[in-house]
C-alpha cells in the first residue's frame, strides 16, 4: 500500500502548514520522526473510531484505499461534516 500512495504523492513547496513541525512516533515519545512534507493533493479513505481529544484521533487511524475518483476540494474540512450533519 506505501507504494501505491506513494506513486501519487509530490513533495510540497515553500509556505506548507506544517513546515516547521516536528513529529514524534507516539504520545510522550521523544523520538522525532524524519518527514517528507507532501502537497495535499491526494484523497486516502481510512477508518476511525470517533474518540477524539482536543482534535486529535485518541486512536490510531487505519488506511483503507486511495480515492482517485475525487478531489481534495471534494473533502469537508475535519469536523464540517460533522457541523453540518448537526445544523
């Protein structure tokens, strides 16, 4: 699968939103994580459980597929839909 995704991913440009940020392999860890910044052009679905804490999935998330057949622009925000689907 890490192939397959990485076949359509391209490295971002200067100005990326998380350029800058340092990762860490798991919560409480100090193990930075050496990253490549991506342009976010690709569309992943992934599976989820619903528990999130401050805005982050308390559990990991599981990869299920690339969605070739949309658009980022197709995708609500995290949380739009869920503030639609409410209102």
């Amino acid at each position: 699968m890490s192939r397959q995704v990485g076949e359509h991913l391209a490295e971002a440009g200067p100005g990326h939103p998380f350029e800058g940020v340092r990762f860490t392999a798991a919560w409480g860890s100090c193990d930075v994580l050496e990253t490549v910044l991506v342009r976010p052009d690709v569309v992943a679905e992934v599976s989820a459980d619903r528990a999130v804490d401050r805005g982050v999935f308390r559990h990991p998330l599981r990869f299920k597929r690339l969605r070739l057949d949309v658009t980022a622009d197709d995708v609500p925000r995290f949380g739009a839909g869920l503030a639609a689907a409410a209102g």
